[in-house]
C-alpha cells in the first residue's frame, strides 16, 4: 500500500509542476498580448511548444492516476497540437527548395542570412562585412544542407519516433535515444550533391589560403544564441581539420545536437527538433599565439560597463570549455580604452595545432607560465 501510495504521490506531483509550468508560460503569452515588450517568433514557437509539452505531461499523469477515465483526452490534445504545428511551421523562402544554397561563404553572410547560417555565422559576417573587422576566411553548410542531408538518410522520421516514445523525465531512456540517433547521423552518408558543394568551397579557400589549409568547425544553429536561450558548450567543436576529415567532422558537429545535455536544454526551453536547423560554419584554422574571449558586456553584471577579456597562451581550448587557467583583463571605456584589472594566471598547458590535424595540449613551465599572454597594448587594441 505504501509503494501504491508513494507512486500515485509522485505522479501527482508531476502533475502539478506540469500545471504550474503550463499556466506560466500561458501567462507569458498573456502579457505578450498586451503588447509591452516586443516578441518575434522565437518567443512564439517557444511558448506555444513549452505549453503544449506540459499540457501533455499532465495527461500522462492523468492517465497513470485514473485509467481509462480520460481515454478522449489524449486524441483531443493531437488534434489541438498538430493545429498549433501548422500554423507555426516555419516559413520557407520563397525560392524553390532546389534553389536555397548548401553552402554561402563568409564574405557573403549578414544577418539578413540568418535562416540559412544560423546566429553565430551571421553574426559573424556582421563584424566581417559591416564593421570591417579581422576575421578569418570561411564558409558555411548551411541549414538548407541540414535539410538536404536529413531527408536524403530518411533521419528525422527515426528521430521523431523515438523521442515521441521517450518520456523528456526519463534520463535512461533519453540517454538511450541520444545515442541512437547519434549513431544514425555519424554513419548516414551524406548526399552527393552535398559532398561535391562542400569540395568545391574546400577549393575555394584553399586557393585564397594556400595548399596547408586546415579549419575549426563548429555549430551555428537557429535560435542559437536568440533572447532568453544559449546552447553554448552544447554542440561539439572539431579544430584544425583537414580535407580528408571534413564530412566526417561535419557529421560529428550535427550529431552533437543530440547529446543529452543539448536534449535535455532544449526539451526544458520548449523547443522543437525540427526547429533547430543546425548550420556549420568552417574557419580558417589559425597558428595563434594567444587566445581567447572578450566579452563587450558581461553577462552575469549588466551594471558593469566595461569590457572583460579572458586569455591564455595558444588555443583558447581550456578557456571556452572551462577547465584551465587563464589571464583575466579588465578594461574601462573610454578615448583611449582603459586597463583597470590585470589578473595574471599560472598557466601550466597550453594548446597548439599539430602540423598535420588536430590540437595537442602541451605542459608549460618556466617563465612562460606566468607572464600575461597579452600585453597591455594588446589589450587596448581588443578593447
């Protein structure tokens, strides 16, 4: 009686965070409504879905607390939810699908593009090709590949199925869809099309680049880095890739989407799978010296103004994933910028590119470790 009691108890706590989590967001739609703030349709997409999963999450507890009692219910809420899907299917480009590119080269790319690179390539070609900033040559898979290549190995219908018989709660059997799926986008092949877009763009940067030609390859997924949301540190990054790892790298970073922290982010945000198209940017590699991240504002303090610049010596592997030591800057705005904070770390490993593929960590000591991997004018130059 006890075990009976206890389970009954715990579905009717999930019931009613399920409830509170849907009136929230109902709540937020609400307010939307009024028109206060504006909202685009990432905020739409998100809220409706975010409801409509713990809408779903109540019958199920419904159905385990009273069986057979509410048999309609279940059939009502496919009917209301597939109206809802229709009418926030993304929409397409007017162009026939044939005609929206599998790949766009950073020279190309601004925000106006953003459906097909995703955030962080648009974003990029923003501070490329609007600001005139140094960035690396490049290009990007674009999201339209994405499509091409999932529809061409019949991916998406073995996604759907399995996480629609996968409770989001259920870390084992998330874990084990995850993998699942991940195995089917590493072994898919790609199309041949696709496989002959990416070649050529390869040619392409290697006459502007020389025949050493190596790349960074990381993500750039819709709604990546859109108000309210950050995927950052989900999605895999593959550094200093040849030619001949290329697709094999392209398929690493796709099935990334799938690991379970990715899954378990965008199952809690409310996002849809077929919403987040997955672009992939591919940068020119480069042989740095120092590296690092430069925040123009800080997230966890938006009363501070001034800017906040993280380096270390090589790579800045160790700073973007959290695990090493690094120097810290802190600069003042200003005509000329200011250096108001110098924290100098002992940085015992440093990453560097082997000559052919690849990156190696390699341990640093001497004098090396503890001197400022940026100089003071390095630092105002950033800033």
């Amino acid at each position: 009686l006890r075990l009976a009691f206890k389970d009954r108890y715990h579905h009717f706590k999930l019931l009613l965070s399920a409830n509170g989590r849907a009136l929230e967001r109902m709540a937020e739609i609400e307010e939307a409504l009024r028109g206060c703030q504006p909202f685009g349709m990432t905020f739409v997409r998100a809220a409706c879905t975010d409801a409509s999963v713990n809408v779903l999450r109540m019958i199920r507890s419904m159905e385990h607390l009273a069986p057979d009692r509410y048999r309609g219910l279940r059939e009502r809420y496919e009917s209301i939810n597939a109206a809802i899907l229709a009418a926030l299917a993304p929409p397409r480009a007017a162009a026939a699908e044939g005609h929206r590119p599998l790949i766009l080269e950073l020279a190309h790319l601004d925000r106006r593009r953003l459906e097909l690179t995703g955030s962080k390539m648009a974003q990029l070609g923003e501070i490329r090709n609007r600001l005139g900033l140094p960035v690396p040559e490049g290009f990007v898979i674009t999201t339209a590949a994405y499509e091409r290549f999932f529809a061409a190995a019949g991916i998406q219908d073995e996604i759907n199925r399995l996480f629609q018989a996968t409770a989001p709660e259920d870390l084992e059997a998330l874990m084990s869809a995850s993998a699942r799926v991940q195995q089917l986008i590493l072994r898919a092949p790609l199309p041949e099309d696709l496989q002959a877009a990416i070649h050529e763009a390869w040619q392409a940067l290697e006459a502007r680049q020389g025949p050493r030609l190596t790349v960074a390859v990381r993500s750039s997924s819709l709604f990546e880095d859109s108000a309210g949301s950050s995927f950052a540190g989900q999605f895999r990054t593959e550094l200093n890739v040849s030619r001949e790892h290329l697709l094999e790298a392209y398929r690493e970073v796709v099935a990334s989407k799938y690991s379970l922290h990715a899954l378990s982010y965008r199952l809690n945000r409310g996002f849809r799978d077929e919403d987040v198209a997955v672009a992939v940017g591919c940068v020119a590699m480069v042989e740095a010296v120092a590296g690092g991240v430069a925040y123009s504002a800080i997230p966890v303090g938006l009363a501070d103004s001034r800017l906040h610049i993280s380096a270390t010596w090589g790579l800045p592997k160790a700073i973007v994933d959290g695990t090493g030591v690094h120097d810290r800057f802190v600069v003042a705005r200003g005509e000329p910028p200011a250096l108001v904070e110098a924290h100098i770390g002992r940085k015992e490993t440093r990453f560097v590119c082997y000559p052919d593929e690849g990156v190696c960590r390699l341990d640093q000591t001497g004098e090396a470790a503890v001197q400022p991997s940026l100089t003071e004018a390095q630092v105002r130059e950033l800033a």
